[in-house]
C-alpha cells in the first residue's frame, strides 16, 4: 500500500492504527525487524508528510535506544532526517 503512488490519503486514514504496531517494531531487539520498521518508517512519512507530525516522539524514543547498533546507525539517522 505504501508503494502505490496514490495511497496518501488511505495511509493518512489508517495512520493512527498503523503507529503502535510501528512504535513496537522500532522498539523490538531484534535487529532485522528494527531495520525493516525503520525503512517502513521512511516510506510512510514519504507518503503522509506533515501528518505523521503528532507522532513524531512516540516513534523517535524506540529508535533512540538503538544508536548504539553500528549497523543501524546511519539507517537511524536517515530516516531521522525524513522525518
């Protein structure tokens, strides 16, 4: 659905369904689900822009615990900068 060029208006939508399951997946230890939420995570604000804005904290304070992970570093601060 995030890929379809005019799914905006269905994700904006579905935003405040799809924010808990993200905000759980960027917490999650695992480092191959925390990498696969954050490139979700890129993709989603791509497509709603602004509107991802009230969310914002709730999804950075599970991204925060893993900037000591080397391998996720870079991805962390990318998809920081989309936001």
């Amino acid at each position: 659905m995030v890929l379809d060029e005019n799914s905006a208006p269905k994700l904006i939508g579905v935003l405040s369904k799809v924010i808990y399951p993200l905000r759980a997946a960027l917490g999650n230890k695992n480092e191959q689900i925390a990498e696969r939420s954050l490139d979700a995570l890129k993709m989603l604000s791509d497509k709603v822009g602004s509107h991802l804005n009230p969310n914002i904290k709730s999804l950075v304070t599970p991204i925060v615990k893993h900037m000591g992970n080397k391998k996720l570093k870079d991805k962390i601060y990318l998809t920081l900068q989309t936001l």
